[in-house]
C-alpha cells in the first residue's frame, strides 16, 4: 500500500551563497517557503531550514532516511 502525503513528512533544505546580495538571499527564502505551502496544501508536514540555521541538526534530527 502506498503511503499518502500525511504520513509523508517533507524538510526543504535551502541555501543562500554569502556572495549573494541581500534580495537574493530573500529571493531563494521566499521561493522555498513557496514550495513548502505547496507541499502543505497537498497534505504534507513540512519544515524548512537554510544550511546556515543554527536548528539545523535539531530539524533534521526529526527526520528518519529509512522510513
């Protein structure tokens, strides 16, 4: 049987270049949480987290690979 969204949950890991401006890093921020409403509004749990987040190894932590 085929898992459905709910019991799929979902961590968008981003990451802004420190050489990027200002607008930039907004720009890819913005765009991933954009992605993660979508994952929501399919029925997913999500998260999102910039490689830089200080929560990082506390988000992904959460998270199982083998399931």
């Amino acid at each position: 049987m085929r898992p459905g969204a709910a019991e799929l949950p979902v961590v968008v890991l981003y990451d802004r270049d420190p050489a990027w401006t200002g607008e930039e890093k907004a720009e890819v921020t913005c765009l991933s949480e954009s992605l993660a409403h979508g994952l929501e509004e399919a029925g997913h749990t999500v998260q999102t987290a910039c490689l830089e987040d200080e929560r990082l190894a506390e988000v992904m932590g959460s998270y199982d690979p083998a399931k």
